[in-house]
C-alpha cells in the first residue's frame, strides 16, 4: 500500500521547522507545527477513535474532536474506500505503512469537496503500531481548474476532429514547417491519411504549380511568423484540382512568449470559384459561338490600347458583318443559321493569334481586336485571309452554301484613341464596303462621313457650354425596396443647349473624354452636387444620400482625394452622404494604384460604389481587395431578369455574393413590376429606373420627396 505520492506534511514541517528556528524544545516545536499547519490533521488510535484534529482540519471538514468521537469512530469520513483503508491501515503490522489519494468527501454540512489525503501509520520507541495519522488537504479550486482545463481540451480535440474544414498544425521553425497533426476533414478532402502526411511539409499539396501569386503571401507570412489568407490551387492525393481557401495562424507556448506551430485551416471552395468562374464567362461570352460578347469586347478593346499607348504600338479593330445573312436563316431555318454562326465563330478563331480577341457583338456582327501589328498595311493581310476562310462552302442541312462578309477596319492609333470611337468608324468603313458591292475590306477614311466636322463643331460647343454654365443636374430617386422610400439621388448631367434644348449625355460626354473636357466638367458635375446635399440637409433631408459618377480621366488624377475633400469644404457638404460610383472597367486598370486612390477617399467619409458591375473583366477575383460599399447591378442583366432565368441567375448570384460581404446592392434600369418582385425575393437592397421616376430638376426632386405619396410607382 506504499504509495509514490509524497505528503505535503513534508514539506510543512520542513517549512515549519526554518521559520521557527532552533530555540524551541523539539516536542513544543512538533506541537506548534502540527496545530499551525495549514493542512487538517487527525490522529487515531487503534480502534480508529480520534484522539486529536487541528484547527485546519476543523475549518476544513465542520468536525471538531467531539464530533470524531463515538461508537462508530470511522463514520465521520463520508468516502467508504477511505474507511477500509485506514482499517486495513490500523492493523497491519508493516512497518512504514502509508497511503494517499485524491477523492471527493462532504463536510458536516453536507456541502461536497474535493480532497487530498495521506494516511501514515505511527510507531512508538519499541516499534509498536501505536496511531494511524491522516493530512488532508483541500484541492477544490485546483480540481476545478484542472477537469475545467480537461474540458476544454476535450471540446477542443472534438472540434477539430469534427470541423468540416481541414486542419494541419505544422511546426513552425525556419527549416522546419512540418507536418504534426491532420484532422479527418483534411484526409477527406485531400485523400492523404494522416500516415502519409505527418512529418511532411505542407507545401506537397501545391505539386509543381507553383506560378500562384497568392503563394508569396503565405510564404511572407511563415516568415513574419504572423496569420496570412490565400486561395490556392492544390491538388489530392488522386491528382484531382480543388481550390483552398486557406488560413494560417500562429499558435504560441503557454508562456505566450514564442511561436512553436501554425494551425492552418483548409477550406475546399471549388465549387464557388467554379461558379464564380462560370458566372463570368456567361456575362462576358456569347451564349450560341462561345466568343467575347460586347461586355468583355470594350474591356479588351480599352486593354489594347493601353498595352499599345505604353508601347507605342497599332492595333486594329475589324468589324465583320456576314453578306445577306438573312436570305441565308429564312431560307434553312433558324438552327441552320445559328450552325454558321458557329462555324463562322470558329474560322475566325483560327484566322488570328491568342493574343487576338473575337467578339461576336450579336446577330451576324464579329469584331476581331488585332494588336502588336507591326506596320498598319498589316491589317488588310489579315481581313483578305479571313475573306478567303470565310468563302469556304459551308454544309447545311445537307447542301453547300457559300459566305462572304463585308469588313470595316479603324486603326489605333491613327483613328482614334477610344474603343467606342474605333468600333463606330469601323462599323462606318463596314457599311461603305456594302455601298460598293459587298465582300471586301476597307479602312476608315474621315471623308465616309461627316462625323470629323461635327466633332469639331460639338468641341467648341462644349468649350461654350463650360464658360457660359450651360450644364445642369437631374436627379434619379434611388428606392429602398424595403420601404419604397427614397433614400438616395444620382446626379446625371444634362446640356441646356440655347438652341437645341435639353442634350442627354450620350451625346458629348464621350467627346468631353477625348477632349479633356471631362476633367473641368466632372469637377462642377461633384460641385454642384454637394452644393444641393448641403441645401437638401438645410432642408431636412440631411439622410438622403447624393451619387455623383466619376470618369476614368477624373479618376486617374494624383490629387484626386485633394480635390475631392476641397469641393466638400467649399460647398459644406457632409462627406458621409456623398457616393462616388466608378465603373468596373475604371478600377481594374491598374490595381495597385487603385486601392490607394480608394482608399484615400475612404478616409475622406464618402461611400464607394462600382457601377456597372457584373459588365467588367476578372473583377471577382479582385472585389475583396478593394473598399467598396455598393454594387450597381448594370441594367443589361435587368432588363430580362423576369423572363429570361440565365440573366436572373446572374443577378441573384451577384446579390447573393455582395450581401456576403456587407456590401449594398442597387440594381438600375428597373422599369417594371415584375423586375421589382423578383429582386426583393433575392435581397437587393435598393432600385432605380423609370418604374419609380425620371431624373428631374432638384426643385421637382424635393417637391416629390415632400408628397405624401411619395416612393410610390
């Protein structure tokens, strides 16, 4: 019945024995130590009678010597194991007989703790089995504390083994990042077991994919010894891709002192990247050819032709139209003229290089986008070679048909310096081809039409309009869905034109581009409209918010914030109602430098908004980087959202991803009921378009926002 369990007695006593020193006489000493002890003591006689407790053990237990005392002398020791020992202990004959445990016991009272005993047998001189002497000590707190500390290391073990995302805790040295622990979600989505995989570094799941930008920043973070995110490209043990979202974080000793692991979490996200992914080819690819649609056609169109600025190169932009494409579609039917359409995608495909884009712009219009060309002539090799693919018969529906198209060609930068500009003056050399017989090739010339002169006179216009202040601000309503209220304006620019009348901004803002005229223009478009968010709030309509959109020149400013915060200044707008929208397109060019500029507006007060979204390219992969506050779901996936289900599908997965990421959804362009329902049932926070009003003056702006019956349809 020895036990390894050393008596906290012991150590008292030693304790005892320094601080009293060697003046008292031995027996004096032993009496005043084992009354002063902080542990309970009880001393029995053979026939387990108490012949003495201390003072701690009263405290401890309630019993006093007179309660230990009786008939039955055990039964103040509420544990039975305790009372057969000590019996067992009272007449053995061992000499150095000693036990202890940890057990829980009840007071007098009845209240229940948690105790450490040690029972010790005593001799006398003769060696005779005399007493038998327990020390008890209360062990509650640490009991606690400890089956607390056992708890939560149990819930914790549970949660890992349990967590749906995979765990891997890895050492964390410099030449050490070591695999020590997976959880079973790890073997299920990567299918190593734990055996193949501890020991190992965790780098293994990368393969030799290793041309991942997002690795850089979980290797900067292993470094820096600090938590880092990325979604990787990893791969199973079947060689199977599946994207990780991961996290890691480090995990310090218990002294909070040092870095020993990292715990990494796995999540497997493929099929949101995967649906992510598809949602941004359907709204930037034709449906029927598999080609670049108009939305990605501009945004490669702008790409080019910055690659060509900065490198001083020439692209071509050829606008394709098929020679009496409707003959063809009434006389073999519809499948037959969309299996050309098919066939005339993929002859064009390999007409040009990778590095070329094909767009088919809808019906039987093609653009093909032609850049690095090393001499402008290069162009009309090019457009004669896709002539002579294209006159190839074509088999439908069992006979040979013949192709031909008629293409307009504009180069840059000869014709223009904007996308929309090279598009409208191939589309007119286009049309000249067709003029004079169809099947051929021509490039733009400025006498096919008027349109040099009229921009001439449209700039001057425009410099007029600046200096006699011509210009004036309508207001949209943009509708809470939630109350149909207005809570919000966009500010939209119009030409007061003396002689014309009211000129939409289709009409000059493209040529205010080209000009630089956007940049006075766009100032006194901010201007004016913070002016009227400082009279609204005079007013009482201080929560109203106020849109002002920005253009790409205006964002691209260096002192763009500068500005900005000087404009609020002037006119005391509150920069907390004020929205600044930018297209998808603007943000995208240089990512970088954008996130800075944005990031400065933020600290101004003012809200961003990306316009447009769901029309730009690769702008997902991006959306989480940048401060944005609102999407503006663009009006072309709008327009059908009740009727057509691919474009509602799009615009309920937008909401969806937006509201995700606690940002606001306004969709534009809304001019029906049915647009309304369905985008309340997806959650889109707020809508405008003509259902609800017409942008307006500010004066009738404010009389709509004082009727009774207003926010209504």
């Amino acid at each position: 019945m020895q036990d390894d369990t050393s008596p906290p007695l012991d150590q008292e006593l030693a304790r005892l024995r320094h601080s009293l020193g060697p003046s008292p006489a031995p027996m004096e000493l032993l009496t005043r130590a084992v009354e002063q002890s902080p542990f309970g003591i009880v001393v029995m006689d053979l026939k387990g009678q108490a012949e003495y407790c201390n003072h701690s053990f009263t405290a401890m237990t309630g019993y006093d010597l007179h309660d230990l005392q009786g008939d039955d002398p055990l039964a103040w020791n509420s544990v039975e194991e305790c009372r057969t020992v000590y019996q067992q202990l009272l007449a053995s004959q061992t000499q150095g007989e000693r036990w202890s445990t940890d057990c829980e016991s009840r007071r007098k009272d009845g209240s229940v703790y948690w105790e450490r005993q040690v029972a010790s047998t005593l001799r006398d001189a003769d060696g005779q089995h005399t007493h038998l002497i327990v020390v008890k000590q209360d062990i509650s707190e640490r009991k606690h504390k400890r089956d607390s500390y056992e708890r939560t290391r149990r819930l914790q073990e549970q949660a890992l083994i349990s967590s749906s995302n995979g765990i891997m805790i890895t050492r964390s040295d410099a030449d050490d990042h070591s695999i020590v622990y997976v959880n079973p979600a790890f073997e299920r989505i990567t299918g190593y077991s734990a055996q193949e995989v501890i020991g190992r570094e965790g780098r293994f799941l990368v393969r030799d994919d290793l041309a991942q930008p997002a690795l850089e920043s979980i290797r900067s973070a292993l470094r820096d010894k600090r938590e880092g995110t990325a979604t990787l490209r990893n791969y199973r043990k079947d060689g199977t891709l599946f994207w990780n979202e991961l996290h890691i974080a480090p995990v310090r000793d218990l002294t909070g002192e040092s870095i020993t692991h990292f715990v990494s979490v796995i999540n497997d996200v493929s099929e949101r990247v995967q649906y992510q992914q598809a949602l941004e080819y359907q709204a930037n690819h034709d449906s029927l050819t598999g080609l670049a649609n108009r939305n990605l056609l501009t945004d490669r169109i702008e790409q080019a032709i910055a690659w060509a600025r900065r490198n001083n190169h020439v692209i071509g932009v050829m606008l394709l139209d098929l020679d009496h494409f409707k003959r063809i579609n009434d006389a073999s039917g519809h499948a037959a003229g969309d299996a050309l359409l098919k066939e005339v995608a993929s002859r064009l495909r390999h007409c040009v290089r990778e590095t070329d884009t094909v767009a088919r712009l809808g019906g039987d219009e093609f653009v093909v986008i032609l850049t690095d060309l090393p001499q402008p002539d290069d162009v009309d090799h090019i457009a004669q070679k896709v002539l002579s693919v294209l006159a190839r018969p074509v088999e439908l529906v069992g006979r040979d048909v013949q192709v031909t198209a008629s293409i307009g060609v504009a180069l840059y930068p000869r014709d223009g310096d904007h996308g929309e500009v090279l598009l409208r003056y191939a589309d007119m050399a286009m049309y000249r081809v067709k003029e004079h017989g169809r099947n051929s090739v021509r490039q733009f010339a400025p006498e096919m039409g008027s349109a040099a002169i009229s921009r001439l006179d449209m700039e001057a216009a425009l410099r007029r309009a600046m200096e006699r202040g011509e210009f004036v601000l309508h207001y949209q309503p943009k509708i809470d869905l939630a109350t149909e209220r207005t809570v919000g304006a966009e500010a939209l620019v119009r030409w007061q034109h003396p002689q014309i009348g009211l000129v939409h901004p289709i009409e000059f803002i493209r040529l205010a581009e080209e000009t630089g005229l956007i940049l006075p223009l766009g100032e006194w478009v901010l201007e004016e409209a913070c002016r009227q968010q400082a009279r609204w709030a005079a007013q009482g309509w201080g929560d109203l918010h106020v849109a002002v959109n920005m253009s790409a020149r205006q964002f691209r400013q260096d002192d763009l914030s500068d500005r900005i915060a000087a404009v609020i200044a002037r006119t005391g707008a509150n920069p907390r109602q004020m929205v600044l929208e930018l297209t998808e397109s603007m943000v995208m060019q240089d990512v970088d430098t954008t996130r800075m500029t944005l990031q400065a507006l933020k600290e101004l007060g003012v809200a961003l908004s990306l316009d447009d979204f769901g029309t730009g390219y690769s702008s997902l992969s991006y959306l989480r980087r940048f401060p944005i506050d609102e999407l503006k779901i663009d009006r072309s996936f709008v327009n059908d959202i009740h009727t057509n289900e691919d474009d509602a599908a799009i615009a309920s997965a937008i909401i969806a991803m937006a509201r995700s990421l606690g940002l606001a959804v306004v969709a534009e362009g809304v001019e029906r009921r049915e647009q309304v329902s369905q985008l309340a049932t997806m959650g889109c926070h707020q809508v405008q378009g003509y259902l609800y009003a017409r942008p307006m003056p500010a004066d009738v702006f404010l009389q709509r926002l004082q009727s009774p019956k207003e926010g209504t349809a």
